[in-house]
C-alpha cells in the first residue's frame, strides 16, 4: 500500500545516513528536518515521533553551532516535544539558555536536564518574560548578583515593593545594578533615591524634586554650630583625616561613610551632599573643592559640577539623599564637632583643641568668577 500524500515521510533510514564516517551529514540533516518539522501543515503523533527519533539521536552528536540553531528554532515553539527540549537543555552553554529563555513552559524535565551539570539556571530564569511575581519574589531572595542584574533589566515583569527595596538595597553596592534599575522607566524617582549617586542628571533631578516634595513635610534641625569655620579650617590644613571625621560626627555617620559607594568618583559628590546637610554656604563648600584634594582642585570642569550638584540640592533634600544612600537615619542633633581630634589608638589621650584651630584659614585662594554665584 502507498503512503498517502499527507502520510508523515519515514525518517527512520537518516539516522543511518548520519552515523556514516565519510560523509558527515548529521549537521544538515538536523537542521533540514527542523525546518521541515516546523513548517509542516500539521504534526500528528506518528510526526512527533518520527522527528523525535531523529533529532534525538542527532543532537547530542552534531557541533555546538547548529545545536543552538536548532534549539533557537526549537525552543518557543510549542509543539516541539519536550523530550528533545529536554536533549536540547542537556547540551549545556548557549543551547540550554536559549531553550530556558524561551520555552512556553519549563517543565521539571526540562529543568532537570538543564540542572544535570550544577549549572545555576536562576539567571536565566530571571531574564524570562513570563515569570510570575512569586518567582520573581524568590529569585530576588537569593542575593545572586547574576540573578539580580537579570531582574532590573527585564523589563516585562513587574517588580513588587519587596523585590524592589531588596534589588535598590543591594544596588548602593553595585554600580552595574544601580544603573540597571535607574534605567528601567516603571519605577517612581522617589524609589531610586539610594541610587542617586549612579544616576544621570537628568534622573538625579527627577529624584532630587521627589525627595525635596516629601522633605519639605517634615522638619529640618537646625545645621551644626559653626560647620563651616571648623570644616574649611581643616580642609586650609590639608587635614583630610580630621575633615572626614568632623563631617561625620556633625551629621551623626561613621566615619567612613564615603566608601558606601565602591566609585571613588561618586564619592565627591556624596561628599557635596554631606556638605551641603551640613549647612555650608557655597563659597565655604567651593573652598574645600579647592583645597581639600589636588585631583579635583586641579579639574575646573569637575569643580563647576560639584557646585552645580550643590545648588541644586536644598539642605532637608541633601540630608534625605544622604540617609537614602547611606541607609541610616540622620539624627536630629549630632555630637559637638568642634571637640573632634582624630587618634590612632584606643587608648591615646584626645588632644584638646584651641579656639584658633577651628578658625578657618586667613588666605583663601581666589574663587572664579561662575563661582561667586549665590544659590
């Protein structure tokens, strides 16, 4: 009896074709018959199994190339038989990526298979656009850098209050993080704030105005006594150390609150935030520009822009950024600054300074022009 027109053809005579050693067809035989298994007008079981058989035995054996041809052919269609989604996710590397990004369902089979080397699928389950809010709560549980950066930057799933307050807690740490998320348009500038420092001018200003809105509801203490004359005065002396320490017992922080940003460029600019919630006026903070480090003294361009951030920022929002950023509440009223020494022991008796150290120095150098501004 011969096979009808629609009869599904009988593959079963490639496989032998493919095992022959002169004559390497595998590669174009597996590509040929997805093709045609994809095209076909309709697949019934006998179908099913027939290409089965063959891409079965084929994909194992063919090269790396036309394994993830295959698989980006095969992996979102859904008709393909899970068991060779299932061979395809065994392969590892690029082939099982492309069959966990984009297969319409990740059955334990699959994932199974795609696990049997140790490999952590949580990436590229991250990067799927059909996650669930469950899974995406849960990914975002594990504090897996891969996983969390694949998070903030797809964009087809939402990312609820508890997933978004860990991703923006973990991304003060993580510039490549705080940028993704900072990049992402669905979220509020008022949910970014911790990020500021990563974010671009025109993103800082977005979050800047949300943060002034909402400080400008409460209270602002009333700046540190004398901050300016004690601040300039240690920056005229080259004094990093002591500057450091007295800015941050002024505003209640650790003493080493800079380094919450691992970009020592953004460390200015948290520097001119501190500055500026301590109640600078602009020609003491423009003075410490110009006096407290030569790298930045000595770049105009880096200078204008830390007195740009400056005026832009009002003390009650500059104080909000910096408990945002540094995670930690400001206090309403900090220690007395003026009896800041710094001491290299536990132990070492605090030495007591004059009313004379905390004046700030008689020679100034002269400020430019675009800097005598008032903000």
């Amino acid at each position: 009896m011969h096979p009808s027109v629609d009869d599904a053809p009988d593959l079963s005579g490639l496989i032998e074709l493919s095992r022959l050693d002169t004559l390497d067809l595998k590669p174009v035989i597996l590509r040929v018959q997805t093709d045609l298994f994809l095209s076909a007008p309709f697949r019934d079981r006998k179908t099913l199994e027939a290409f089965e058989a063959l891409a079965g035995g084929l994909i194992p054996i063919v090269d790396e190339e036309t394994a993830e041809i295959v698989a980006r052919k095969l992996a979102a269609f859904p008709e393909t038989p899970p068991g060779i989604l299932a061979i395809l996710a065994a392969r590892g590397g690029a082939v099982r990526d492309a069959v966990i990004a984009q297969a319409p369902t990740l059955t334990p089979t699959v994932i199974e298979a795609a696990i049997s080397d140790g490999t952590d699928l949580g990436g590229a389950i991250a990067a799927r656009p059909d996650i669930d809010r469950s899974t995406v709560n849960a990914l975002s549980a594990r504090a897996v850098g891969e996983v969390d950066l694949a998070l903030a930057g797809n964009t087809h799933i939402v990312l609820g209050a508890e997933t978004l307050a860990r991703l923006v807690g973990r991304g003060r740490r993580s510039a490549d993080l705080g940028r993704a998320l900072l990049a992402r348009t669905d979220l509020v500038p008022a949910d970014l704030s911790p990020l500021f420092l990563y974010a671009d001018e025109a993103r800082r200003d977005a979050i800047g105005e949300a943060v002034a809105a909402t400080a400008a509801l409460r209270p602002c203490p009333p700046p540190p006594r004398e901050a300016g004359a004690i601040l300039t005065g240690f920056s005229g002396r080259g004094d990093i150390a002591g500057f450091i320490g007295a800015l941050a017992e002024m505003l209640g922080l650790r003493r080493d609150f800079l380094a919450a940003t691992p970009d020592p460029h953004l460390r200015y600019d948290l520097l001119t935030l501190a500055l500026r919630a301590a109640g600078l006026h602009e020609e003491e903070a423009v003075y410490v520009f110009l006096t407290l480090n030569e790298t930045v003294a000595r770049s105009v361009d880096r200078v204008f822009d830390l007195v740009k951030l400056f005026r832009k920022v009002q003390r009650p929002a500059a104080r909000s950024l910096l408990a945002a950023i540094l995670d930690t509440a400001l206090p309403e009223r900090a220690g007395d600054a003026r009896a800041h020494q710094p001491y290299n022991a536990p132990d070492a008796a605090r030495p007591r300074v004059s009313p004379a150290a905390a004046e700030r120095a008689p020679l100034r150098p002269a400020l430019p022009g675009r800097l005598r501004q008032s903000s």
